[in-house]
C-alpha cells in the first residue's frame, strides 16, 4: 500500500505547479516519502480508525471538504515534520497541506475501486 500511496503522491503534486515548483529539486524523492509516510501511518492508525470497521477511510471520506478531523491530523503531523526534517518555509508545507485532500480524495477513489482487473 505504501508504495501505491507514494506513487500517488508524487503525481498528484508533480500535476500541481503551485507545490511542485515549491519543492526543492534534490529534496522531492525525501519530501515525497516522508508525504506518503504521514498519509499511510494515518490510514493504518487503530486510535485514527476507532474500531469501526470502516476506520479511518471512512473519517476521511466523511470530512474532506470540510477538512476535518483525520485530514487535519494527518496534514498538522506532516507540516511540522515537513518544516523540521527539511527546513521547508511555510508556505511551501501550507500548499502541500492544502493539496492533502485532494490527495486523499484520490486514494478513496482508488481503494473504492479496488485492483485494476488483469490484462491478458
């Protein structure tokens, strides 16, 4: 799943110019890591997910566009992380910020989904 979580990451920020220019160039690989870390921590947290069966996807869908709770926490542990590990401004963790829900927006699309049916 991490691997599907940074996959998205990077094409969700590299089709957003805003953050994608922000970045430095020989810090992106790290940024995008530490970014898909944060997110997959999130989705994978027994406290985040509360016991209910559709945990912590389920708290995200629900409180996207309001910014919510778990998009919140996910977005506040990264922007302190993103600002100590690697001394981004906050502008720059501000605009990743802002472009978490969008990000997450596309992971439960991707999960709802399921796998991609085989080719032959």
């Amino acid at each position: 799943m991490f691997d599907d979580i940074l996959q998205m990451v990077k094409e969700h920020l590299g089709n957003s110019p805003a953050v994608a220019s922000a970045i430095p160039a020989d810090q992106a690989d790290a940024i995008h890591s530490e970014i898909a870390k944060h997110i997959n921590n999130g989705l994978q947290s027994p406290s985040a997910a509360g016991g209910s069966s559709g945990g912590i996807l389920s708290e995200i869908e629900s409180s996207l566009a309001s910014g919510g709770l778990a998009t919140s926490a996910i977005s506040g542990g990264l922007v302190s992380s993103l600002a100590s590990k690697f001394g981004l401004s906050p502008a720059i963790t501000g605009a990743i910020a802002a472009s978490l829900p969008g990000l997450m927006q596309k992971f439960m699309n991707k999960s709802s989904a399921g796998p991609a049916p085989a080719t032959s």
